[in-house]
C-alpha cells in the first residue's frame, strides 16, 4: 500500500468571529502578511486547494512574472483563467 503523500500547503486558517477581529493586532495598526507560495507549490496541491487539475494551475499562472503567490491570488487568476473565451 503506497504511503500518503505529505501536503506541503497548509490550507486557509478557519474564519474568525467578528468581535475578535476588533482586538486582533490589525486593530491597532499592526499588519498581517499573507503566506506566500511557490507556484510549483500550488500546482503539487492544486486538486486539494483549488479543485482543479495541475495543468489548468499552469495555464493560469502562464506568463506572470510572479515567483511566489497566496492562495487568493492564485485562485483568482484560477477563475480569470476559466472564464476566459475559447478561440
């Protein structure tokens, strides 16, 4: 039996509630930093993340100058990607 693989993207911490974004850091001016990831990153887990196959990662990401991206950014050059018109 082949041994899971190990997921090296940590999926999207889980949604806080309101009253305590108010007394979070970024409250007080602090900011937060996305985590940034490799784009062959993205495309090991793209199934797990974004619910594609790799190739379609690769054609969204095909011709930007961006080495790392979040997995916001990711997704929406993912959908952009998608909606595009078929020639």
């Amino acid at each position: 039996m082949p041994r899971p693989r190990k997921i090296e993207v940590q999926p999207p911490p889980a949604q806080v509630p309101a009253d305590a974004l108010e007394s979070a850091p970024a409250a007080a001016g602090l900011e937060t930093a996305e985590t940034r990831y490799t784009a062959e990153s993205l495309r090991r887990n793209a199934r797990e993340l974004f619910r594609v196959n790799p190739e379609v990662v690769d054609g969204a990401l095909y011709g930007t100058s961006a080495h790392e991206l979040t997995i916001a950014e990711a997704q929406a050059l993912i959908k952009a990607y998608m909606q595009r018109e078929v020639r």
